[in-house]
C-alpha cells in the first residue's frame, strides 16, 4: 500500500506541474473549471502520498493549495449558477 500511495504523489506532483505548464503556454485560463479541477486532484494525490511520507510544510502547502482550489471552484460553478 505504501508504494502505491508515493505512486499516487508522484502522479498528483506530476499533475500539478503540467497543468502549471498548460496554464503558463496559455493552453489553460486561471480562472477556469479544468485548470481548478487539475490542481484539486493533484494536491488531493501529494496529500495522500504524505500520509507515508510525512512533511509539515508539503502538507501545509499542499492545504493552502487545495483550499485555493476549491474556493476558485465554487465561486467559478456560483458564477455559472447566477447568469
């Protein structure tokens, strides 16, 4: 189970690169669902991956990341609700 969990951080470290890679070509906007959502699922994956590889800061980090995103999120779906 621990190497599955490191496999899983690797995948969400990987993730969050390549959507920071998409967001700075211009392939992805800030402010949009995909580009949250990415973010969302690949701090989700570090998080788990530190529950066998304990870090104070990288889960701290990793939190402020995660809450970033899900606020953007609710305010981008409260955006879509109201028009």
């Amino acid at each position: 189970m621990e190497s599955i969990l490191i496999a899983v951080g690797l995948a969400g470290v990987s993730l969050v690169l390549v959507t920071y890679g998409l967001l700075a070509s211009g392939r992805l906007a800030a402010h949009s669902a995909p580009y949250q959502w990415l973010n969302v699922v690949g701090t989700v994956g570090i998080l788990l991956s530190l529950s066998v590889q304990w870090n104070l800061s990288a889960f701290l980090l990793n939190i402020a990341w995660l809450t970033i995103g899900v606020v953007s999120l609710l305010r981008i779906y409260r955006q879509r609700s109201a028009l």
